[in-house]
C-alpha cells in the first residue's frame, strides 16, 4: 500500500454495495415484496462508462428485489451478489472467478456490514455519510454522500488515473451498452 493516487492508478476492479452508496439508504417496501430506491443518474453514467471502457465492476448487496437487478443489468453490470448476507464469501468468489489481485480492487461500503470486504481488498473507499467505523477503515472518503455521485467520484478518480476518463465524447447510451456486449 502506497500513495493512494499511485495505487488507484493500478486499480483493475470495483465492488460496491448498493443501499447507502449507490443510494441514500432510503428504500420503500412495495406491496409485491420488491424495493423502490432512488439513484444518481451521474454515478450510473460513471459505472456504464467504466464497463465499456474495459473496467471490471462487481455488486455485493444485502439488498434484493427485481426493480435493483433491473437497475445493474441496465447499467451492463454482469457481476452482481444479491440478497448476500455473507459479502466476505462472495468477494472472494468474485476475485477468485476473475482472477484479480486484492490490492488493485476498490470496495466502496458504508456501513458495518461492509468492514470485512473493505479490510480484504487494498483500496477501500466510502461515501462522506458512511459509518464512523468504515469511515476509519477507508483509505479514501468521499466528498459526497451515498446516492449523491461518491461513486462516480471514485469511478472518474481512477478513470483519469488511468487516462481513460471522457476519452470519446460519444457517451454511453442502452445502444453502446448493447453493441458492446
């Protein structure tokens, strides 16, 4: 572990939790058991330009419901743990599957359950709004809140590390998303 900039300019992968980093936290229960939340168009931008930029993103949430897998499908985010009560275990399989070193992996959580993951990999990350503890553990917080563009924050930080952030003006639309696929 060096000087932060340096590493994330090794960055291969980012994981995120959802539910007060991808969002504010806030989430309304619907009556079919699913889940309505609110999130920031600017990290979403982030994220689906990350993917098409050849970045690897990977989603470990307690979160559930089909509006949330809806929402990452959308953005091309393949890697996804869903309604994961062990995150630990599924960091691992994910690292594992894509054959990634821990020290170039971003993990951006908030909150206690979120502390295992952010220990194991070497850049871990926060909203400014996360818990004291993960707050602590972090290598970096944010400016912004969680669902008020800390991801696209950490996403554009790295991209422009690596020199790969805004290098087209074409943007990413559902149809880049799908001709890239």
């Amino acid at each position: 572990m060096g000087n932060f900039k340096e590493d994330i300019a090794r960055c291969k992968a980012f994981v995120f939790d959802v539910d007060g980093v991808m969002t504010d936290g806030g989430i309304i229960p619907t009556a079919d058991g699913d889940f309505i939340r609110r999130y920031n168009a600017k990290d979403g931008y982030a994220l689906a330009y990350a993917i098409k930029m050849g970045y690897k993103v990977c989603i470990i949430t307690g979160g559930r419901g089909r509006t949330l897998e809806n929402r990452l499908r959308m953005l091309g985010i393949r890697h996804f743990y869903i309604d994961c009560m062990d995150k630990i275990t599924a960091l691992r399989e994910y690292l594992a599957n894509e054959g990634l070193d821990p020290q170039s992996v971003i993990y951006m959580g908030d909150d206690i359950p979120d502390l295992e993951c952010m220990r194991e990999v070497g850049i871990p990350v926060c909203p400014s709004d996360a818990a004291a503890e993960v707050i602590e553990a972090s290598r970096y917080v944010s400016e912004f809140r969680g669902g008020e563009g800390a991801v696209r924050d950490i996403v554009e930080q790295v991209l422009r590390a690596h020199g790969d952030w805004a290098r087209d003006s074409q943007g990413v639309t559902p149809s880049s998303l799908a001709a890239s696929r």
